[in-house]
C-alpha cells in the first residue's frame, strides 16, 4: 500500500509518454524541411538558392514574395482574446486559427483540462510548438493526429469552432456564402460549409499573405522561445492581458459549474475551504512569467513581443488596432476598420449575449467586474496577484465604497511600447 501512489503517478507519466511518442510517429510526415518552407527570405538575399525537389509543388512565386508574418495572441480564458482574434480574421489577407491547440489538449490531456502538473505541462508545450510550426507553414494535415476520429482524405467536420475562421468559411475552402455576405456567423458557416476539406484549407493558408493563430493554451512567452528563434519563422507574439479580477468576474459569469466555489463565496460571503486557487493563481504566475521575461528584453525577443492590455483596446479599439498592426509591419484593412466600427458601439446585438462573443460594449465593459465581484474576493486576489497588478497598471481597492465608485478609474495609464 504504501508505494501505490508513486507508482499511480509513475505510470499515468509513463502513459503520457507513450500516448505522445505514438502520436509523433503516426504523423502523417516530418515536418518540411525545405530551405524555404513559407515567402519569408524568398529573393530577400541570404536564403535564395534553388528549391530543393521536394518544395517544388509549392507555388511560392506566384504570390507577392515579401515577408510573411507568422503572428501569435498569447492570451487566457475571459482576456478578450476572441475579440483581439477577430482583428486578424476580418483581415482579407489573414489566415486565421481559433485555438488549434484544443486538439492537443484533448489529445494528451483527455481528463484533466487545466492541469498544472510540470510532466503534463512539458508534454504539452513541446507537442504544442511542433503543431504551431506546422501550422504556419501552412501544413494542415499535421492536425490530424490529434483529431477523433482521425479524418478520412483529408477531410473532417470536427475542427475545433471552424465556424470560427473567416479563411475556413469562404472560397476556396467553402463556396456556400456570395462575397456580399461579409458577416458570416459562426453556426451558419458550419450549417453551409460542407465537412472541411483541408487539403483546401491548406490552399487558403498559402494563399493568404499572413497567419494568425489565437490561443489561451500556452502558459507564457518564454514556452515560445523555440518557435520565434526559428529562422523559417516569423513569428511576432501579442500577448494579451487584462485584469486578473476582471477575468475572474467574467469567468464566474461563463464557466459557472468549473467556478462553483467561487460563486458561493460571493453569494454567501464565506469562502469555501476546498476552493480551487490555482484557478486564480495560474492566471496571476502566468502573467508575471511573461512580464518578468519580456521586461529583461532578451535579445531573442527583440521585436517580437508586444503587450496589449485589453482594457485599452476596449476604452480605444481603433487606435490600439493600429498600434497592433505598426508593430506587425502589416497593413491594416478596411475590412479590420469596418468591423471595429460595427462592433464596438452597442451591446444590444444577439451576439453579445454568446458564450464567446466579441460583440460587446467595450469600454464600459472593461470595468463591470467591479459590480460584480464582492469586495472579499477582490480583497483577496489583490494580495495574491499584487505584483502582477502592480507591472500591468491596475490598481488596488481598499474598500468597498471605493470599489463600487465607478468614477474613480481603476486603470493607470500606462504605455507599454513594444520591444524594438
Ligand atoms: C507586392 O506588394 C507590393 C506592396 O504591398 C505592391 O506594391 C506590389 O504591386 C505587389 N506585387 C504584386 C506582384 O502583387
Ligand atoms: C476516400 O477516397 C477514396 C479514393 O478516392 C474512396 O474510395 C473512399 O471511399 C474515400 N473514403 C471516404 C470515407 O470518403
Ligand atoms: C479536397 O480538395 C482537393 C483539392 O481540390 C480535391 O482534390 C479532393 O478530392 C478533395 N477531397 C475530398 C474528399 O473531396
Ligand atoms: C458593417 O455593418 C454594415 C451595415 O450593417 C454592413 O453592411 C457591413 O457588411 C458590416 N461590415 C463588417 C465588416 O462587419
Ligand atoms: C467617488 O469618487 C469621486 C472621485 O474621487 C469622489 O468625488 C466622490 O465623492 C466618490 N463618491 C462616493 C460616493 O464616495
């Protein structure tokens, strides 16, 4: 009896293992390792010697050959990461991903899905980096060992909100809507589009002159250091933050079942003695890592890295959009500009009432939370998350009256300029 613990942890690691070195072999093939897997370096000098063979049947030539910028929204459950996501999707010359990485959760991590176990957490950021890779060359296919059931020729109807991805509901993976459609919503692009074909989508992505991939599943830009030192990359991270107690008000509001406990602790005021603080604290390290990282401006990240507080794109979406985009060295389009401007107003629209909606009254809803949460809480998550509170600008409350004193701004100015 008295070893049976160790020996469930060694074996549920040793299972993790296999399930991961199985999935690496059944991939359907190495990743590319042509000299010139994207446009990046194409006729910019150093890179340009022939093509290997095997890169042939890309048509790399027949598009624009300047740099292709391979960008990442490093970000958290309830941060507004699916409104930053949709910045880049409504970009005619954007392919974009919702969270890829589900899969690879699913995959490796069937029942535990948010776990904070280091083993887990290795198996996961090494699995997720090779998918990213793969994702901004355009190969596609490198999904399908994470999906259930595995697709047949190349074609699936269970990628993860599809519906999601403006490329992977329009031509030429989908010819269902006519161009004037320019609001495709997201259940009737699913209802419309056939099962994926992703050897189309894949066309789509070469298409297109950029790639943006949205997650909340790698824990901070430091996880990311192998993909942005990649040479075949060019890769540029957003990260996303927001105020810690903002995200856990609106947490409470979505995830109700996984934040029960913290939901009693508001309704009764005591807090419960089995509540789950890694719900809080994970948030608060994860930040702090990022932060701390990018702060010490290591030469690998020159360039790379941006900070985006979600509290200032919502009180100044336009602005901070283009901001974003300067940095990205990608121009924006009016379609980018046009959908700001249609959804940044009202929050009377149906879609603002969904799960994971984007449409909503922004800047009034930076600071709602304060409503919502009781003082305790915040009390609380001001001490464990204090440092954090203070590098990203949120202040401290000490009362509840200042709390509820909406006129008083809980958000410092503070400019983060980007690490050029
Ligand atoms: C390539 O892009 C540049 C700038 O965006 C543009 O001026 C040029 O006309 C484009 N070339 C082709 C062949 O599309
Ligand atoms: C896959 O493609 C092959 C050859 O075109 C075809 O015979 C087979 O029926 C297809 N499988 C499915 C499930 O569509
Ligand atoms: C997917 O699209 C490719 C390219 O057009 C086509 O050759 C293939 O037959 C399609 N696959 C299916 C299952 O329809
Ligand atoms: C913005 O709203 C107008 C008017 O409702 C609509 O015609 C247009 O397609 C919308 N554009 C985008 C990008 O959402
Ligand atoms: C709220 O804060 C403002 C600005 O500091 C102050 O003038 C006002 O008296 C406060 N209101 C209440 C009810 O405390």
């Amino acid at each position: 009896m008295q070893c049976s613990w160790k020996a469930v942890i060694l074996l549920a690691l040793a299972s993790i293992a296999i399930q991961y070195t199985a999935i690496r072999t059944f991939t359907t093939r190495p990743f590319q390792i042509c000299p010139v897997p994207n446009t990046l370096n194409c006729g910019m000098g150093q890179d340009a010697e022939p093509f290997d063979r095997i890169c042939d049947d890309f048509p790399y030539f027949t598009y624009n050959v300047s740099k292709k910028t391979h960008i990442l929204i490093l970000a958290t459950t309830r941060s507004g990461s699916s409104f930053v996501g949709q910045l880049f999707n409504q970009h005619s010359e954007v392919f974009y991903l919702f969270e890829p990485l589900y899969h690879v959760q699913t995959t490796l991590i069937p029942r535990f899905s948010h776990s904070r176990n280091a083993a887990d957490r290795r198996v996961m950021i090494g699995a997720s980096r090779d998918l990213l890779r793969s994702l901004y060359n355009c190969d596609l296919y490198f999904l399908e060992s994470y999906m259930k059931p595995q697709p047949v020729n190349h074609t699936t109807d269970k990628l993860f909100r599809r519906g999601a991805s403006k490329a992977l509901c329009s031509p030429p993976v989908c010819d269902a809507f006519s161009p004037s459609e320019a609001n495709i919503e997201e259940g009737e692009c699913i209802r419309r589009c056939a099962s994926l074909n992703l050897t189309l989508a894949t066309e789509s992505c070469r298409e297109r002159r950029h790639v943006a991939i949205k997650t909340v599943r790698v824990p901070e830009v430091g996880d990311l250091r192998a993909l942005v030192e990649d040479p075949r990359l060019n890769l540029k991270v957003i990260q996303l933050v927001r105020d810690p107690r903002g995200i856990m008000a609106s947490r409470m509001e979505t995830f109700r079942d996984t934040y029960r406990l913290w939901r009693i602790w508001r309704a009764t005021g005591r807090k419960p003695y089995n509540l789950d603080l890694t719900q809080l604290t994970t948030v608060c390290d994860d930040f702090h890592g990022s932060v701390s990282t990018a702060m010490s401006r290591p030469t690998w990240l020159r360039g790379r890295y941006m900070l985006v507080r979600y509290e200032d794109l919502a009180r100044n979406p336009l602005q901070k959009t283009k901001e974003i985009y300067e940095y990205l060295g990608v121009p924006m389009d009016k379609n980018v500009v046009d959908w700001i401007q249609n959804n940044t107003r009202g929050s009377n629209d149906v879609l603002s009432k969904h799960k994971y909606g984007t449409v909503r009254d922004s800047a009034a809803n930076a600071e709602s939370w304060r409503l919502k949460l009781s003082h305790d809480i915040v009390d609380y998550t001001q001490t464990v998350c204090q440092h954090i509170l203070q590098e990203l600008g949120y202040k401290a409350v000490s009362s509840a009256e200042e709390l509820k004193n909406m006129s008083l701004t809980l958000i410092e100015d503070k400019t983060f300029v980007p690490f050029l």
